[in-house]
C-alpha cells in the first residue's frame, strides 16, 4: 500500500467518523421531546426555521422571543391580525415590509386550510390555539400533519390566559431555543401580576363592585350583548379586586346576556373591549383602539356606547365609571396591563400609584421590535 492510498484512507475514514459524530449530535440536537398546553408529548425539530401560526396574532407572544424579527421562522399564519387588528400589522408592517408576501393558509380548522401548501413549504411546526383543540382533534388536522412529519404545538393565552401564559411561553422559548428570553418575559410578567395580587388578597368581599365586561362592544352596533363567565378577561376582573358579573351568571366562558338583565341588575362597573374594527366592519361603533387610536376619538366612540337607548339610566354611566379596553389583550401575553387598568378603575385610591401606561411603554422598550403608541384603554370624561 502506497503512503498516498493510506494517506487517502485515513483521511476518508476520519471523514467517516466525523460524519457518523455530527449526525448523532445534529440528530440528538434537533429533537426534543416536549408536553405542550393540552398535556400532548411531542416530538418537534428543536430551533425549527419554518414555523406556521394558526392565527396571526399569535405574533404578539413570538415577538417576545424573536425579539430581532418576529416572523424570521415565519413561513405561513392566518390573516386574523391584518383584518381585526389592522393597526398591529401596519406596525409589524413597516419595520418588516416583507411581511406583506407572507402566506395566508385560513383557519387550520376548515376545510379553506390549505395542508398541501403548508406541507410543501417544508413546514416543521405549526402552532395552534388550545382552545381549538376539539375541533383540530375532529378534522383530522393533527393526525394528517403528523403523517405527513409536521409537529402540532399547543398554546394558550385565551382560555386560561393568568395560568398558561408562562408555560406557553415557556415552550416556545424551549422549541424556538430562546429560553432566556422566555425566562426574561415570564419573570416581567410575574412581577406585574404581583403589583395587583398583593394588595386585592385585602379587599372584603362588600368592598369589591360588581363588573359587567360588554365583549366587542358595538362591533355589530344591532346586536347586544356578550359577555365573559370567570374566564379571560372575566377572570382578570375578580383578580382585579371585582366581581364579574359574567362569573356570577354562567359557568362558561363567555355567553350571550339581554339587555334587560343588564339594566335590571345595573352593575357598579362597565367595561367594553375595543379594537379598530373599522375596516373588517365599516358599520362598526366600537372604540377603535391600537397603536394608531386616537385619544378624542376614543371619547367620542365612548359617548356614542354610553348614549345608547337605555344606557345613560345606568349608575355605572351616570357615576363615572364606564370604560373601555383594547379587546385583543383577551388574547396576548400583555393582558396584565389590562388588569392593571381594571384595578385603578376599580379601586383608584389602593392602585393610585400604578401607572398601566408605563407598564405598556416598558414592555415595548424592553421586550417588542415596534415602537409604543396610540391609545389601548379609556374612561368616558365626565362632561361626556
């Protein structure tokens, strides 16, 4: 055997076993074993390039992790965001204008969800809501994805939002490999949670007014009205120092209520939810809130919901405590802020020091890609 040939096989041997090395780590490296929010143990790429949400604003929590773009895994979402929170994705929008190409595949729950598309795109990952779980359990969806070798992920920030952001968050940053900024936002997230718990706990029950949330308000302005049960925001009224008036009537999520049982019970407190509606229904007399709401607009739309047939007779009207709140905090990681804002309505002189609008600032300056501004809560004014 010449020095060459043995030199040759040495080398080929080497690269051989280099080889064998690299794919075992790359292999154990790659894929992890993870229980998502609906308790399902998952196999899923770690760090996947090629991610599809199954709704837009899923955005609002991925921002907290892919802090330098949100949408660099990105490859396909549904157009909830572009249609219901119009001013969102013109933020997103002009800081990553590439976004404007991203693939819309629809809900992942009908039969208009394109699995082929999403498929073909070399998908890894698709991420959906908890609260869709039956209906993705009964299309099929998941079994199809999995045969085809794409992971389903399962997150919450809606039904159980105060119990599954954390985790939600968690997992994503354990799949996406931004653990530290997980861990960064969970800690954030506690400590603004805190500023309210520890002072509520000393609340007596009488001292605690009772609270009716009117869920898009005005979105449909002939239909009224909706409301939360002790979830959601529901749920972050009685943490607030409230009693819902949802958790005192269903045990539901949310249900339909008429407006004569509002007006005969007359609730201590009301507050609507709001988002600029406009372009997905022109109709709409909601409170347009976003990052492009204006402030004497947002009055303006408050004394048109506090003028409605009946309304002004109500005590919450007539006492100055009628309200109004940006309706997508029901499903992001930032409802603390909306909570925040319930506790000073609620009890403005326990909360005076609490400031909801420096906590918004903050976590736009330590935490999102878009700068902070419009306008994201209101009280109608007094001489309204």
């Amino acid at each position: 055997m010449t020095v060459r040939t043995l030199t040759r096989g040495l080398c080929l041997a080497t690269a051989a076993m280099t080889l064998t090395f690299a794919s075992a780590t790359l292999a154990t490296a790659e894929t992890i074993t993870v229980t998502d929010i609906a308790g399902r143990v998952v196999d899923v790429e770690r760090n996947p390039s090629k991610v599809v949400i199954g709704e837009g604003r899923m955005i609002y929590s991925l921002a907290l992790l892919d802090q330098d773009n949100p949408f660099e895994r990105v490859v396909g979402w549904k157009d909830d965001m572009i249609n219901y929170d119009p001013d969102a994705y013109r933020a997103y929008l002009e800081v990553f204008p590439e976004i404007a190409d991203l693939p819309s595949f629809g809900s992942p729950y009908a039969d208009e969800w394109n699995l082929e598309a999403v498929i073909s795109l070399g998908t890894e990952v698709v991420v959906m809501n908890l609260g869709n779980l039956l209906k993705a359990q009964e299309s099929g969806i998941i079994e199809k994805l999995d045969e085809a070798g794409v992971a389903t992920i399962f997150v919450d920030f809606r039904q159980d939002p105060t119990q599954n952001t954390v985790p939600s968050l968690q997992l994503l940053g354990r799949i996406f490999d931004r653990r530290d900024e997980a861990d960064a936002f969970g800690d954030f997230y506690q400590e603004q949670m805190k500023v309210i718990y520890s002072r509520v706990q000393e609340i007596p029950d009488e001292d605690r007014p009772v609270v009716f949330i009117e869920r898009a308000a005005g979105y449909n302005p002939a239909n009224c009205c909706s409301t939360f049960g002790g979830a959601n925001l529901g749920r972050l009224v009685d943490l607030a120092g409230g009693q819902n008036w949802g958790t005192l009537k269903t045990p539901g999520y949310s249900t339909s209520v008429s407006l004569e049982a509002i007006f005969s019970d007359d609730p201590d407190v009301i507050i609507g939810t709001g988002a600029n509606w406009s372009e997905a229904n022109p109709a709409t007399t909601a409170v347009l809130f976003g990052y492009e709401a204006d402030a004497a607009a947002v009055q303006d739309r408050l004394a048109a919901l506090a003028a409605r047939d009946g309304w002004p007779e109500l005590s919450a009207v007539k006492n100055g405590r009628f309200h109004s709140v940006y309706h997508q905090f029901y499903n992001s990681p930032y409802h603390f802020v909306a909570m925040q804002a319930f506790a000073k309505w609620l009890h403005p002189e326990l909360f005076a020091d609490v400031d909801p609008e420096a906590t918004m600032k903050a976590l736009h300056d330590e935490f999102l890609p878009i700068d902070y501004s419009g306008v994201f809560w209101g009280s109608l004014a007094s001489d309204s």
